[in-house]
C-alpha cells in the first residue's frame, strides 16, 4: 500500500520515521517502468526500498538502480508468505535457504554502498525458536546489521496473506530475545504494535519499532508515534515542530494532488491513501463515504478533497445529542 502517494501523506506527519516502498521485484526494478516504480517526492526522506527476489546477481543490479534513484536504503523481503510470492521463490520462503539469502545480500552490499537490512519473520510453518537465531546469524556473517522481525511465525501453507497478519500469535519475546543474544545487530520489531505507548515500551527492548497497519488506517496516529520513540526534541537537539492539523493535511494533500494531476494522476490513486485521516473523529463515516463515492470519477479533482474535509467540519460543530 505504501506507494509514493502513500510516503508523501505518511511524511507530512512524521518527520523522523524511515518509510518504506511497497515491495519491488528485482525483475521489475531492471526491467520495468522505473518512473512508475521508483520515482518518489524529495520530501519523502528518508525511504527504503523494499526489494523482492532471490537471484543474487539480479538483486545487486536492483540495489545499484535504487542507490542512483537517491534511495536512503535497501532492504530485502523475507517476511511475506503469500502465495504469488512464494511462487517466485522470495519473501518468508527464503527463511528456509539462508546460504541464499547471505548470497543475496553478500552481493547487494558489494553493489551498493547503501544499508542493506532483512525483513523477516520470527519462523516458518512449525519451524523451532531457534530456527530465527540460525537464520540472521547467517545472513549477519554477510554483512547485513540491521534485521526488521515480524514477530509471528509465517504459516507458508493453509493461511492466506491477511490472515498471515493476524491469526499466528505474537511473539514479542522472541524477538526480545534476539536483540539480547545479538546486542551488534540493530533489531527493529513489527506486529501488531496500535498505540504509542506499546511503541515506547518496546524500545526498552529492542532498537526499533516498525508500524504498519495502524500507520495506514489512522494517520493521523503518526505524530504520537514520533514523540513516543525520538522524544520530544525528534532526537535531533531541536524541539519538534508542532503537528499539523487534518485540515491542513488535506489542503497540503489537496495542492499535492493538483500538481499530480498535471501528470496524468487520478485523485483516485491520492485519496485512497487517505480514508483513515479523520478515524475517530466525528464525521469520519461522511469523510469515507464522499471519498470513496467521488474518487473513482474521471473528473475528480482536489476539491473533492476540500469538499468532503467540510463535511467533517460541520460534524465536528454539530451539538452534541442528549437524551431523556
């Protein structure tokens, strides 16, 4: 989901988080569109570029391509199950070849002077504890240092991609027990993390917190997130500028969406990104309804984005109901 459309929404309202690309076959990376599938908004710094695949030599090229697109940083998939992937031989299927993904990433580093990190999960399928410890202790002897863990297992059979995110439980403390066993390594934790606090309290484990879901659905949750995990100066030395509003949100997004137009955009592609922005707000059913009906016309332009944020004004100055 996380396309460039996507960052550019994310970036207005988290200055400091890395945000990361949608997943990108290597193939696709040499042999395709790279306007359409690498090109990103200056503002969205720092992002990474999230690359699938499992051919060393095509994920060296892939890498060396995102370093001259001005990516901050390159990271291999080794955490999506679904079947389409598994099919191409990457994402969580790769956990069960560690020799290849240490070769994978070997060559990628050799490419590309960019950081190269692993996404992964805590386990395949019945794989044992231990299984994750014999898989990043091979791919860190080829140089990666920085590992993101999805702490649930991957069921590669039987569970379809939603189902992957939510049914196999959690497993903070496995992963907990990773960053103690490997104190060199940077460990970043996803999965199921809702709330800034949860964010703050994993830091007293880990090095990082990833946030995916609840980023998308509630946007507007991204500042809260910030000031949790950097502290109330961003970890920059400089106090944090105040966050923006909704409103001004949807004007910033409004102008981006005009100027994305003139390039042959639809506002479709723009404001799906956006349907969460007001979650639980009054009006936020009207918000999502004049969006979802008005995107999908061909003539739709920035007011429509206008239009739909007064609704949510009007909600939020209506009198409260009282009852008898």
């Amino acid at each position: 989901w996380t396309d460039r459309h996507c960052r550019y929404l994310h970036r207005l309202l988290s200055r400091r988080a890395l945000l990361y690309t949608e997943m990108v076959t290597a193939k696709a990376v040499i042999h395709g569109d790279r306007q359409r599938l690498l090109g990103f908004h200056p503002a969205e710094h720092p992002v990474a570029l999230q690359l699938g695949g499992s051919d060393p030599a095509d994920l060296a090229k892939a890498a060396r391509i995102g370093e001259q697109w001005g990516y901050d940083e390159i990271d291999l998939n080794c955490g999506c199950p679904s079947d389409r992937v598994q099919a191409g031989r990457f994402g969580a299927c790769l956990m069960a070849e560690p020799d290849l993904v240490a070769a994978c990433v070997r060559a990628m580093i050799q490419a590309s002077p960019l950081p190269v990190t692993v996404k992964t999960r805590i386990g395949i399928d019945h794989t044992p504890d231990e299984f994750l410890d014999r898989f990043v202790d091979r791919v860190a002897e080829a140089g990666v240092t920085s590992f993101v863990v999805h702490a649930r297992q991957a069921w590669l059979d039987g569970l379809s991609p939603k189902e992957n995110r939510e049914v196999p439980p959690l497993r903070y403390d496995r992963v907990h027990a990773l960053a103690r066993r490997r104190p060199d390594l940077a460990i970043t934790i996803n999965g199921g993390i809702r709330t800034p606090g949860a964010a703050r309290a994993q830091l007293d484990h880990v090095a990082g917190v990833m946030v995916g879901r609840e980023a998308y659905q509630n946007p507007m949750s991204l500042p809260a997130f910030e000031r949790a995990v950097f502290g109330p100066d961003g970890g920059a030395g400089a106090p944090m500028d105040e966050p923006m509003d909704d409103r001004a949100v949807v004007e910033r997004m409004a102008v981006y969406a005009r100027a994305q137009a003139r390039r042959g955009v639809p506002l479709r592609a723009i404001a799906r990104h956006m349907l969460g922005l007001f979650a639980g707000r009054p009006g936020a059913r009207a918000w999502r309804r004049r969006l979802s009906e008005g995107m999908h016309d061909p003539t739709a332009d920035a007011d429509l984005l206008r239009a739909a944020a007064d609704l949510v004004d009007r909600a939020s100055r209506a009198p409260a109901a009282t009852f008898c």
